[in-house]
C-alpha cells in the first residue's frame, strides 16, 4: 500500500543526518482519515505475528502500517488508520536510519509505510541485508505504539 507523504509547509533541509528537530503539527498537511476496522483489536498489536492469518484478521483489527495515508483503505477492513501525527523525518529518502523500526515510527519518509513487518525469526533471524530491516523489525519495542493503539480501542 503506497501513500503521499505530509507536505509539510516549513520544512528546512538538515545537513546533519541524525538532526530530525520536531516540526510543529500546524505545518503538517495530513490526508483526511476513513472509518476503520470495527473489529476488536489485537492485544499485540503491530507486532502480531499472525496478520497474515486469514481466521485472525477476520476476528482482530491491528494498526495499518500507513496509518491515515493508507491508499487501500476500502479494501482492508482489518486494519485501523489513525492519524498517526508524527514529523517527516529531515532526511527523508536519504534517511540512513530507515532500518530503524523506531526512527520509523517517529518520523514520516516518503513512499514508506511507519511501521515495519514483525519477522517471523524474529531475534534468530539470519536475513541482515538492508532491504530485509528496511522492511521487516525483530522485536525491537516501539515506545508506546502498543498501548496508545489498545487505549484508543478500549482495552487497558
């Protein structure tokens, strides 16, 4: 699922690739967000290892790993798109941080989804190549990215 990126108004390009000052949320353009899924949530969140189960998905909602900017929406009832009110990241597509399933979460990059794919070797995985972290996470924790998605849904 790709997505346009926020545009934001005021953004001054860093030279320094680990500045990512925070822009304020008024400089922010954000797609306005569809009804998400009804279901109930998992309790694991983004980092179920089952979102790929057919009998699961049909039962539990997760987050979207595109949140608001999600462009198939219509299509995947199992997943929440909440505004997910975080910078662009000052280096965007240059970011050297993209494997960083945090940085991820914290900061917007262009065509990317916030969240990465939890893999299913989790800790043991043998798969270091750049493009495999810049896709899936193992098992780092996401401050916060759990509880806040089970509060919004009800479940402490």
């Amino acid at each position: 699922a790709l997505f346009s990126s926020p545009i934001n108004v005021n953004a001054s390009i860093s030279n320094s690739p680990r500045s990512n000052p925070p822009i304020p949320n008024s400089t922010i353009l954000q797609a306005p967000s569809k009804v998400s899924s009804k279901l109930p949530p998992c309790r694991d969140s983004v980092y179920c290892m089952n979102q790929n189960s057919k009998d699961h998905i049909n039962n539990y909602s997760h987050p979207c790993r595109f949140n608001e900017l999600c462009r198939n929406k219509d299509s995947e009832p199992h997943l929440v798109h909440e505004h997910h009110n975080v910078p662009k990241c000052s280096e965007d597509e240059n970011c050297f941080q993209l494997i960083d399933p945090v940085h991820r979460a914290q900061y917007r990059h262009t065509s990317l989804p916030d969240y990465l794919i939890p893999c299913r070797y989790q800790d043991n995985c043998y798969e270091k190549s750049p493009n495999h972290r810049k896709k899936y996470f193992h098992g780092e924790s996401l401050p916060s990215i759990k509880s806040k998605f089970l509060k919004r849904r009800g479940i402490r």
